[in-house]
C-alpha cells in the first residue's frame, strides 16, 4: 500500500515535465556538429610543474638572502623565493613542452535550434 502511494505521487509529479517535453522539442531542430580538434599530450608525472616551481623557490631565496640586512633581507630573501619559483616553473614548462606531443581528435557534440 505504502510503495504503490509512493509510485502515485512520483508519478504525479513527473507527469507535468513529461507531457511538456515533446511539446518544447517540436520547434527545435536537433544536428550533430563534430570537428577536427588539436590535443596535447604530456608524458609527465608533474603536470602541474611543482618540482621546478620548488627548487626555484628555493634556489631564489638562497641567491636573495644573500642581499641586504634587516628587514630588507628578509624582503630580498621572499622577493627571490616568489621570482625563482616562477623562474622554475616556466623552466620545467618548457622543457615538457619540448617532450609533448600532438594528437588530433574528431569530438562531436548536438546542438538544437
């Protein structure tokens, strides 16, 4: 008794939704538009170029604690470790880049009018 209320009002709710949707895609027209799209495919485990992005971090901060004294130590020393992670990562970057390669795929997707 309690599943078959349960199925009633279900149904009474869907059914609304149910005789609007064929009314909705009859001034619609459907066709399938695919094209020709150029993937690039990088063999590495560190896609998101953390390692370079460290040691450049890193290395930066050593070069700027090197610079100054006082507060301007500290400065130079997070100055050269935010420009020597950026160096790092545009390095490991473009040396992925250099190992990458093309592909290319059909991809399709429907669009209506």
């Amino acid at each position: 008794m309690k599943k078959s209320l349960i199925l009633m009002a279900s149904l009474a709710l869907a059914a609304p939704a149910l005789i609007t949707m064929p009314v909705q895609a009859q001034g619609r027209h459907h066709r399938v538009v695919c094209e020709n799209v150029r993937v690039k495919h990088i063999d590495s485990k560190d896609n998101h170029r953390i390692i370079g992005t460290g040691i450049g971090a890193v290395a930066g901060g050593l070069l700027g604690h090197q610079v100054g004294g006082g507060k301007g130590k500290t400065l130079a020393t997070v100055g050269g470790a935010v420009a020597g992670g950026y160096v790092g990562n545009r390095v490991q970057k473009n040396a992925q880049n250099k190992k990458a390669y093309y592909t290319t795929e059909r991809r399709c997707h429907d669009v209506y009018d």
